[in-house]
C-alpha cells in the first residue's frame, strides 16, 4: 500500500498520501510498530512480544498492556487512514506483508537488486548505482533516532544492533556510489559521496583517502594535501594517533608526483614514471548512448579481452562512444590511455610510426635529427618503450589500414598488459578480436505519435540544434518533423548532427523537404570534423572507396530494394551471394532486419540509387529485372491466395508489400502492360483481404 509510507531513518514518521498520521500515543506504541514492520511476514508470540516490551510488568498485565496499544493504534489507523497493517490472533501477531511502504524494507530491496545484478565488481553501472542514490536518499539519519527506552534492555540491544547494522551497510553504499561515480568518469558526484563518507564517521580513513584521490584525479591538489592535513589533525586531537601507513603513503605520493592525470613526458628514458593521457576534452554530450557506453567498458574490462572493434558504419559515433569508454576506463590502465588517430586518406601508410608518435616515442637521433633505426627495428623499439605498461591504445579509423592488421596482433603477443580498442567500418578479422557494433540511435517509428521526445535521436537533434540556435524549442509539428528527420537518417548521428546545424536558418519542416531533395544538403564547413565527416555525402564516399569493384555493383543493385528483403531476393535482384552479404554487413553497408532478412539505410539506399541512375542502361536493366522478380512473384501467388495456403501467402506479400508497388509503379511507368496484368488480380485480391481496396491497384 504506497500511499501509506512508514519511515524508520532519522526517527519515525507514519504518512498518508504525504500527510502526517496520528495514532500512536506513545513511543512504546511506535517502536512496537516499527519492531513489527521491519519483519514484516514473521509470525511473533504475544508473549514473546510482552515480554519484550514489558519487561517489568506481571505476564498478564504486559500481555494487556499489549493488547491494548495493539487495539488503539488499529482502531485510529482505521479511522484516519482505511487501513489495517496487523494480523492478529490469540496467540500471534505479524505485520501484513505489502501493508505499507516501510523505507529500511525499501533500502535493503534497491541494495539486493544492485547485489544480484550481473556486471564486474569493480565497475560502476549506472543502472545500480542510481538505485544505489535511491537507497542514499532515504537514508535520513540512524535508525529510530531519538528513541530509547532504558527499561527495556532487549529492545535496547535490538535498537543498538539495527542502528549499527544500517549504519554500515550506509557506509558500504556510500563507499560504492564514490567509487562507481569515479569509474564513469562524474568526480564530483564520486566527490559528494566520499565527503559522506567521512562524515558518517570522521575516525574512517578509507574515507578521507577517497576524498584524496579524487581530488587528485580532478586536479586540484592542494585540496588533496590539505585532505590529510584534516585527517592528522582529527586523529591526533580526538585518538592521539596519527594516520595509517596507507593513509600517508598516498600523501606523499600525491605531494611527489603532482596531478594525476599527467601525460607522458616523452623523454628516451623508458623507464621514466608516466601516465599517458591525450584524449580530446568532451565537446558535447554523449547522447543516447549510456547502455552502450556502459556495456564497452564492462568488455574492456574483462580480462580475456585484449582487442575491441567497435564496429559500424560512417557517422553512427563510433570514435565519440571511444573517447568517452576511453576517458572513463583511464584509472583503470595504470600507464593510461592513448588515442592513435589513424591518417586513412592516404594510401600505403604504417601502423607504428603513428603508435610512436602518440605515445611520444622519439625516433630520432639525438645527434642528426634523423631516424635512428631502419623500419625493421621500429617494432621493436615501440615494443620496448611499451612493455610491461598498463595501457589503453585507441585506434581510431582502422578500416583504412586493414593491411596491417598483422602488427596489431603482433604488439598484442609481444605485450600482455596492452589492450586495444580499434573503430572501424570494417572487422579486423583477427582471431583474438571481439566485435562491439554500434548501431543508430533510437528513433520513432512511421506511425508512432506518443513520446516522440523520448527517443533518443529526437533528443540528439534537440540538442543538437539548440547549439546553433539557443531559442530552439520543439513545438508539437516541429516534433513530428524532427521525429521524420531522425527517421530518413534512421538514427545515425551524423546525420542527424548535419540536419541539425541548419536549425538556425530553417525549421525543421524545412530541414527534412531539403533532405529529401538532395543528400548535398547534409553539409557543414566545421574545422573540427575530419574532412570525410563533412558531408553525409563524403562519409558515404569513404565506405565507397573501400569497397571491391564486385561489392559496388551488387550494392548498387540492391539498393533498388525499398524494403527488407531475403537473400534469395537479394540473388535475384543483384546477384549477391550469402558471402557477398556478409561482406556488406562487415563493411556497415548492410544490416539485419530480423535474422532471415536485410535491410539498406535510407539515406545510403538515396546515394547508391544517384550513383545507380548516373549510368542509364544499367539502371534500366536493374529495375526491370526487380520489377519482374517481384510482379511475377506475386501473380505466383495468386492461387496460394484463393487456397488454404492463403495465410501464408499474405504474409509474404506483406512482407515485400513495399517492394511490389514501387515494381507496379515502375512498370507502369515503362508500360509493361503484359507483366501487369499478370499480377493484377492477385494484387487486386490481396487488397481486398488486406482492407487495402481504397488504395485501388497501384
């Protein structure tokens, strides 16, 4: 029953619909309450319960006595609240279970429910660690504060135990909000609650050594220094002792070494103590990626894991899902983490001189300024510097230099402390490789209407456009314009972010008419994307590029299909083999619809079919062979539909329904007259079953 709360934290407090309740006339009567809530379930002897809290009266006047605040609190909580929260008999009482919302009842479940979720110990999900803030809130102070009956000496005891009890498992949820905080990379929640912490109990040290190393973290040293300096005193006025050996080691660790996130000196001396750190400063906010963000650093983490390819097409947000897995995953690398941003337009490149250059190994001689080692020592030179050190590589743009896929799993043999997160549009088809794709973000689907600003891309386009235009406010139409340019971008961020950037000039409406007129549309001048992430255009001729002369053709070919479509749809139409739809998929051109069908991103179907009409003869064959393939497909169908076989035959056809009147539409268009009335009937009947007579036949 939520509209009746019972709170124990702090003191008491008994609520209807948030109003006060009086119906206790006296503390016993609240603590019995209380002792009774906070087992809810267990059946209680009356004796035992007299006894308890009667100690010294005669059995029968402590059984009375009982009785009687048993009876009145019942009788004016049924009058003031309509409720009853005991079950009582001649010999036993309990309290009803689910009678009441009882808050420590409510702690103990969120902290369960973060216990029993599966996910490494040492990480901080964000998912537990907002109910873990939950079960924080309703922590307001000891247990029954303030209550005390000196008479009672088992009760006492009872109070003393559960105070004690709550109090740590407080000191162990703070203690894991300050450090899950601090693994998603957000110091000053981890800050707020290390200052908890402390002050649950001043004489904790953990606690003010926590508060030390995320200052430290933060970069604000002195504070740091002046932590300890608190913690000496506290313990030398009120313990006469002075910090633990860990306690001061940290001390001088921070007061020798300066801020902790330092970046490597890049000096020859390899032995040299250093933490690398060169990721980019956040720009913007990740949006609508949490889980992702979450699940990646849960891989990194795990220990079997040495190489990640987060994989997906251009523009999805690979490299931004990186830098931010890679920022929160830095304390977790002791030598630190390191961006390598991998030069893909020009061809022939290596892999290591850019690995030095990142991680600040100097190649030249000291004496001529020249390359001190012929190519064949450079692996072993990186490998060197590298070893033994505890680091995070980011490749960022791997697709372009597949070539050298070999050196990657070379480095990985020669140093088992590296780990590797490579982005890319393409696997790296390395045995000890593990894939985390990167799709889309959530956007509405065509006929969805309600909480269209829930979705993720919505949110992102917002965001997004309020950048170039503050004042930018999303009015009913403009959302279902906005919901319709994250639908043609099918989520994919970088379109979006494009569209977005014309919010200043256009309104949304505006935005997603111009987009469908021409992919040029989607382009920006901005100096701090790479070139290729320009335009949707030029992040489109990228994955182009990277493609065999055989994959061009097919994929052109495909891309006449508007709807999902199965592989042997794909054979007939263009030819693709199951190996060459494997290799789209692997490419990011291609994705699964279901598991037995495909699909093409809008946007990308709209570039291959510009590319496909630049060449008219091709074009032409192309859509008269998918105009045959689907019309003759569904005449075929024609007795299935008119038989026992008509369910599914419907299916079917609803399946490629799409397909099959852009095929209508086409061949109307060139007037095959013999192909349409062939299937008119079928398609006229299906129609009719499907309540679609008003479209007339297309």
């Amino acid at each position: 029953m939520e509209n009746l709360r019972l709170s124990f934290f702090g003191g008491f407090r008994a609520e209807q619909d948030r109003r006060p309740l009086k119906v206790f006339e006296s503390d016993k009567s609240r603590l019995l309450l209380a002792y009774l809530a906070c087992e809810d379930g267990r059946l209680h002897r009356r004796e035992s319960l007299a006894g308890l809290f009667w100690p010294e009266k005669s059995d029968d006047q402590a059984h009375h006595s009982l009785s009687q605040a048993i009876y009145t609190f019942q009788k004016r909580l049924q009058a003031q609240a309509g409720a009853s929260l005991l079950e009582s008999g001649a010999q036993e009482v309990c309290f009803r279970p689910g009678a009441a919302w009882v808050d420590v009842k409510a702690f103990d479940g969120l902290i369960q429910e973060c216990v029993s979720h599966s996910h490494p110990s040492n990480w901080g999900c964000h998912a537990c660690l907002e109910r873990l803030e939950e079960a924080a809130g309703l922590y307001q102070g000891d247990f029954l504060a303030g209550y005390n009956l000196p008479d009672c000496q088992e009760l006492e005891e009872w109070l003393r135990l559960q105070r004690e009890h709550y109090r740590l498992k407080m000191v162990q949820v703070t203690g894991w909000l300050s450090q899950g905080w601090e693994n998603l990379g957000e110091l000053e929640r981890a800050l707020a609650h290390a200052r908890r912490l402390a002050a649950i109990d001043l004489f904790d040290e953990s606690a003010h050594r926590r508060i030390m190393q995320v200052l430290w973290r933060m970069g604000r040293r002195p504070e740091a220094l002046a932590q300890y300096a608190l913690c000496q005193q506290i313990l030398r006025d009120e313990l006469g002792v002075e910090p633990e050996a860990e306690t001061a080691a940290l001390y001088e660790q921070i007061k020798s070494e300066g801020s902790l996130e330092r970046v490597s000196p890049y000096k020859d001396d390899s032995s040299a103590k250093w933490m690398l750190s060169n990721l980019p400063a956040l720009l913007a906010p990740l949006v609508g990626r949490q889980a992702e963000l979450e699940r990646l650093c849960q891989v990194l983490l795990e220990a079997s894991c040495r190489l990640v390819t987060v994989l997906g097409a251009g523009g999805v947000g690979k490299t931004s899902l990186a830098l931010e897995a890679g920022r929160r995953m830095a304390q977790h690398f002791e030598d630190g983490v390191c961006l390598v941003e991998l030069d893909t337009q020009q061809a022939g490149l290596s892999l290591l001189p850019m690995i030095a250059r990142a991680v600040g190994l100097d190649l030249r001689s000291s004496t001529s300024g020249q390359l001190r080692s012929s190519k064949a020592d450079l692996f072993e030179q990186v490998c060197a510097y590298l070893q033994e050190r505890q680091i995070l590589l980011i490749l960022d743009g791997f697709e372009g230099l597949l070539h050298e896929t070999g050196q990657v799993s070379r480095l990985l043999q020669a140093l088992p402390t590296l780990r590797i997160m490579a982005t890319s549009r393409l696997r790296l088809s390395l045995a000890s490789e593990q894939i985390f794709l990167v799709q889309g973000l959530s956007f509405p689907a065509e006929n969805a209407v309600e909480n269209l600003d829930g979705y993720a891309a919505v949110q992102f386009f917002s965001e997004a456009a309020r950048r170039h235009n503050p004042d930018f406010v999303l009015n009913e139409e403009d959302l279902k314009s906005v919901a319709a340019i994250c639908r043609i971008n099918q989520g994919l961020p970088l379109g979006i972010l494009l569209a977005a950037a014309w919010a200043n000039v256009l309104t949304p409406g505006q935005i997603i008419t111009a987009i469908q007129s021409s992919l040029d549309f989607l382009a920006v001048d901005w100096h701090d994307l790479p070139d290729r992430q320009h335009s949707l255009r030029g992040t489109f001729d990228h994955s182009w590029r990277l493609l065999k002369e055989s994959e061009r053709s097919i994929f052109l070919r495909l891309a006449v299909l508007r709807g999902s479509f199965t592989s042997e749809r794909a054979l007939q139409v263009a030819g693709a083999s199951l190996e060459n739809l494997k290799s789209l998929i692997e490419q990011s051109l291609l994705q699964h619809a279901t598991l037995d069908r495909f699909r093409i991103h809008d946007l990308l179907r709209q570039y291959a079919q510009e590319k496909l009409a630049a060449s008219p003869d091709e074009n032409m064959e192309v859509y008269l062979r998918y105009s045959q393939i689907f019309l003759e497909a569904l005449a075929a169908r024609e007795k299935r539909l008119k038989s026992a076989e008509q369910p599914d035959a419907l299916l079917e056809i609803d399946q490629e329904y799409t397909d099959i009147t852009a095929a209508w539409g086409w061949a109307v268009g060139n007037g095959l007259v013999e192909l349409l009335e062939n299937a008119v009937e079928a398609l006229r009947y299906y129609q009719l079953l499907r309540g679609l007579s008003k479209e007339g036949v297309v």
